[in-house]
C-alpha cells in the first residue's frame, strides 16, 4: 500500500457532532427561513460550496460574506475548544509509517481551520491537502484525492481513503482509492454503502488499515 488518507471532519475529529447541531439550529433557520433543508445534503462539502449549493436551489436569506463569516467564527470554537481527537490516531499514523505507508490528511475545510487541529493536537502528516488551499473542485470531485495521491507520489488504486459523509466516499471512490467508511463521534444515519469497508470503532478501524497493509 503507498498511502492512507484520512478525512478530517467526522473523522480525524468528532467536528460533525457540533457541526451539524450547529447548522441546524442556528445557521439553516436563519438563512434558509422557507425551506426544510436536510443537512446530509451538504454535509462533507466545502462551506463555500455550501453555499453555492444552497443559493442555486433554494431561497437564500443570507448574504455570501455573512454566512462564510458565521462559519470561521463557529470553526474557532469547534476546532479550538470542542471537537475530540480520534482514540489512538497517533499511534496509528506511526504504525502506517512504521510500514512505509505515507498518511495525509485530506479535506474540505479550509487551511486555517485544519491549522487549528493540527496546533491543538500536535499532529503532523506527509502531505496535509485543503481543497480550500489547493484550488480544486471540492468533494464529491475526486480532484482533492488525485491532488493528494500526486502529492504523496502515490498511487490512487495503491491508496486508502477514510471517509465519513457520502460526499466524501463518493469523491475518494471517484479517484480511484479504496474507500473505508467511519463515523468518529455519536452514530448517524448516513448512507455509507458506497465504502468498500466499513470501520464501527477506532479498534476496528486500526485492524483493517493494517492488516490490508500486511497484506500487500
């Protein structure tokens, strides 16, 4: 195996369980006053995406700079203070390594806001790929993944991606990689049968990245 990439939101951090409460309470009501909108829709997308998203199908109550800046202000807090770290990351990312697996981190939040994480926990990575930063299509395009398997020197089929939303399984499938499904943080209804596997604990997660390791 060349690489694993792993997602951040829902993944790497629990972010989704205060994400999602987050727009559903305060956000959606606010911006989107006439319409009963399902978070799943946008969950995983970049949040200017979202917006777009948003504005082209339904009837915006907010401007564009507005609610990118209700994002950045609920992203200090999440990121900063709230979200947990996945159980045994770390020592995960050093076993990959161990094996000569490359790990990045690839995902749909901007720069500064994976910046957060990575200075809380103390988190470093081969290759850390924003399809903010890169200037890239956001998932479900599978420009993010091909921009991290070029970065890495990786090869897309040789690859595992770890997603939690279908946007973003559908994006690392789209790329070619080996897609393995996880949800870090309180169980949800999200369809993740488009993942090759899918991990229900970061236990059972640790044994199928490395075993499929070992195996190859």
């Amino acid at each position: 195996m060349d690489a694993v990439c792993f997602d951040m939101d829902g993944v790497v951090v629990d972010s989704e369980d205060f994400w999602i409460p987050r727009e559903v309470d305060d956000l959606f009501p606010t911006l989107l006053p006439d319409d009963d909108v399902d978070v799943e829709e946008v969950t995983g997308m970049n949040y200017r995406d979202i917006y777009d998203y948003l504005a082209a199908n339904y009837d915006v109550a907010m401007d564009r700079a507005a609610f990118l800046a209700w994002y950045d202000e609920a992203a200090e807090t999440i990121y900063g203070e709230d979200v947990r770290l996945l159980d045994g990351l770390v020592e995960l990312v050093d076993a990959l390594r161990d094996r000569g697996v490359a790990v990045a981190l690839v995902s749909s939040s901007p720069r500064h806001w994976i910046d957060i994480v990575l200075a809380r926990f103390a988190l470093e990575f081969d290759a850390v790929v924003s399809a903010d930063a890169v200037d890239v299509p956001g998932k479900p395009n599978p420009d993010i993944y091909e921009h991290a398997a070029d970065v890495l020197g990786a090869d897309p089929a040789a690859s595992v991606a770890v997603e939690d939303s279908g946007h973003g399984i559908e994006a690392a499938r789209r790329a070619g990689m080996h897609v393995v499904g996880f949800k870090h943080g309180d169980p949800d209804d999200t369809d993740r049968s488009g993942a090759e596997y899918v991990a229900t604990s970061p236990a059972d997660l640790r044994e199928h990245l490395l075993a499929r390791v070992d195996a190859t």
